[in-house]
C-alpha cells in the first residue's frame, strides 16, 4: 500500500498528488483514518490505433441493415 493520507490533507495537496500519481506512485486516501480509495497511474494507451486489428473476430450478418421486426420498432416510434 502507498503513503496513506486523510482527505483533508489530499483536498489540500491534490494537484501535487496528481504529479506523484503521474509519476508512478500509489496514493491512499483515508476517512477518519480508515483506507477508502487509491490514486493511481492511468496506464498509457500505448501507440496509436492500428486499423483492421480485429479483422476476422467480427461478423456483420447481411441481414444488419434490415428493418426491424414490429415488436421491437413500435419501442422506437
């Protein structure tokens, strides 16, 4: 677990634990002293996206674009 502070101090500081957290450290934020949530790192997205990565893992049926059944287009209407 990482250093533990009460929400006073965190509301207090939060733009310097946002820095920390940037910067790979885990945060513990506490409620009369009792652990409530954690600030952490977002994990980075990596690169950019590659088109047609899932190529093969989808199917789009011929019948996509066919109108809906009465049943369910009335919910629409």
């Amino acid at each position: 677990m990482g250093r533990v502070l009460n929400v006073h101090e965190a509301k207090t500081h939060l733009s310097r634990l946002l820095d920390r957290a940037a910067a790979g450290e885990e945060i513990v934020l506490a409620k009369a002293g009792k652990p409530v949530a954690r600030l952490v790192p977002l994990a980075s997205r990596g690169g950019r996206r590659v088109p047609g990565t899932a190529k093969g893992l989808l199917v789009v049926r011929k019948s996509f674009d066919a109108p809906l059944p009465g049943a369910i287009r009335r919910h629409f209407e």
